[in-house]
C-alpha cells in the first residue's frame, strides 16, 4: 500500500491526469494537507487516498462540500471507517437517484428532439417549411406535462 511512501506534486499530476493548480486548489479547500519542504509539497499515502476519493466523488457528481462531509467523517471517528463508510454508502445512493432522474428527463429530451427534427425534416421534404415555433406546438401538443413541471 502507499501509506508510507510520499509523493510530489509532479508524480501526482502524472498518476492522476490532474493540474498541479488542481491539487494546490484542494490543499486551499483544506481537503488535502501536504508537508511543506522549503516550496516543495510533500504528499503522504493519506492525501493520495484523499485526493483519489476527491477525483472519484467529482467524477460521479459530488459537489465539494458533501465530499468534504465524507472525508471529515474519516477524521472525526476512529471506527476504522465504518460511520464514513456507511455516510458514503447513503450519499452515493443518494447521487444514483438523482442521476437516474436526470438520464430519464434526458432521454425524454432527446426523444422530443428527434421527434422534432424528424417532423422538420418530414415537411421540408413536403416542401411545407415549419417554424421552431409550430414544431414547439407540436411537441407540447405530444407532451403537454413537460412545461407544467419545470
């Protein structure tokens, strides 16, 4: 494991594809702590597995503050992770549902713009040009609760 090993702010970049800005960002959002040597931030096992979680809980969505509740919760107990654990386990299904949701109104989108392209398409071919605005009628006459929602 890399519990023990350091790292500089270079190897870090490489590992994880991410700007040297990026990580000093972190360092200032108190997410990460590295060592200071003279100008040179010396990374230890802990922030590499910070900043992995850090980079996977943005990758799903995760604002920075409900990361920083995550990570926190590692600090404040010493159940061996079990309370951040099960905290993540909550937040991450939290964030699957909303994603869920978000994939079913963006399908409804797409299907409601392939249907309006096509419609477009149909008429320019009929030689009746339509105008966004008709074809927008169209596709409220389709779906009429869409707008009632939002």
């Amino acid at each position: 494991m890399h519990h023990n090993r350091t790292f500089t702010i270079r190897q870090l970049t490489k590992e994880f594809e991410v700007t040297a800005r990026t990580l000093r960002f972190y360092e200032d959002e108190g997410l990460i702590a590295p060592e200071r040597r003279g100008q040179t931030r010396i990374y230890s096992g802990r922030d590499r597995a910070r900043i992995t979680l850090i980079l996977r809980g943005r990758r799903v969505g995760f604002s920075l503050a409900e990361i920083r509740e995550i990570l926190d919760l590692y600090d404040q107990h010493h159940d061996r992770g079990v309370a951040q654990t099960l905290h993540a386990r909550k937040k991450f299904e939290e964030q699957l549902h909303k994603l869920e949701r978000q994939k079913v109104d963006i399908e409804e989108s797409l299907g409601e713009l392939h249907r309006a392209i096509a419609a477009i398409d149909q008429a320019m071919a009929e030689g009746v040009p339509t105008a966004p605005s008709v074809e927008a009628h169209r596709i409220e006459q389709h779906h009429p609760h869409r707008h009632a929602a939002e």
